[in-house]
C-alpha cells in the first residue's frame, strides 16, 4: 500500500513542471519624432513549448505592433494584438506541428511601439510544455527604462 501511494504523488508531482520565468519590459526612449518603444524578452530556466501573457497599455497612444514578435522563429503562430480593457495580448505557440523549443534562458521576444505615457504591468502569465499542460511557475515581471 505504501508503495502504490508513494508512486501516485510522484506522478502527481512529475505531471506539473516548475518553471522559474520572467517577462521583462524596457522602456526605450526614440526621441519626439520616433515616440518611444517596448523590448519584450523572457528569461526561463526550463525550455518550453508557448506562452501568453498580457500587457497593460492604458495611456498609450499610437500602438504599432508590427514588431511585437520579430525576434522569434517565423515558423511559430504568434497572436499580438490589442484586447479590451487597453491591454496587448501576446499568444506564441507551434501549432505546425514543428516541435519548436523555445529554449531556457534569454530569449528576445520584439518590441512594442507607441506614444504617450502608459502604466505598464505584465499580468495573465502562462507557459506550456511539449503535452500542452500549464508549467507551474514563479512568474515575477519587470518594468525597466522609459521616458
């Protein structure tokens, strides 16, 4: 009996992986006649299969995100886009069936153009493994730089 236990919570444990992820935002000052931009990157410590996360924009202005994700493979289906509640969503996943592995580390999402003085704040932070299951994470964001 004790065995059939101990084997039941090891594969409850092993279904949930633990990620240690950070999203982090830098503010980027181009001068009045260019407006201002956001770098997008993660930083993880395991490798995973897509992610999402929002971001708060309310008093942004002039949001072009032609490049919300032009540091990532072109092979992933990548959403940005601007939702209710003056957020950008940014939803990256393989649904071609290509295996990619967004890999631990630094990663490089792109950047996020605008005007005005936003509040910005990450929130809705999720990542998935290779099953599509939800990592458990410790998901902490930055904010850095700006106007």
């Amino acid at each position: 009996m004790k065995k059939i236990i101990f084997t039941a919570v090891a594969l409850a444990l092993s279904a949930s992986s633990f990620a240690d992820t950070k999203v982090i935002l830098t503010g980027i000052n181009g001068g009045a006649k260019e407006g201002s931009a956001l770098a997008l990157d993660i930083i993880s410590d395991v490798s995973y299969k897509g992610f999402q996360f929002d971001i708060d924009v309310a008093g942004a202005t002039n949001l072009d995100l032609s490049s919300c994700s032009s540091g990532l493979a072109k092979n992933l289906t990548v959403s940005c886009k601007k939702i209710a509640g003056e957020k950008v969503r940014l939803l990256v996943v393989d649904l071609n069936g290509l295996n990619v592995d967004m890999p631990a580390g630094k990663m490089q999402i792109g950047t996020i153009k605008y005007s005005g003085t936003p509040t910005l704040a990450v929130s809705n932070v999720e990542f998935a493994d290779k099953a599509g299951e939800v990592l458990s994470s410790s998901v902490t964001s930055d904010v850095t730089g700006s106007k």
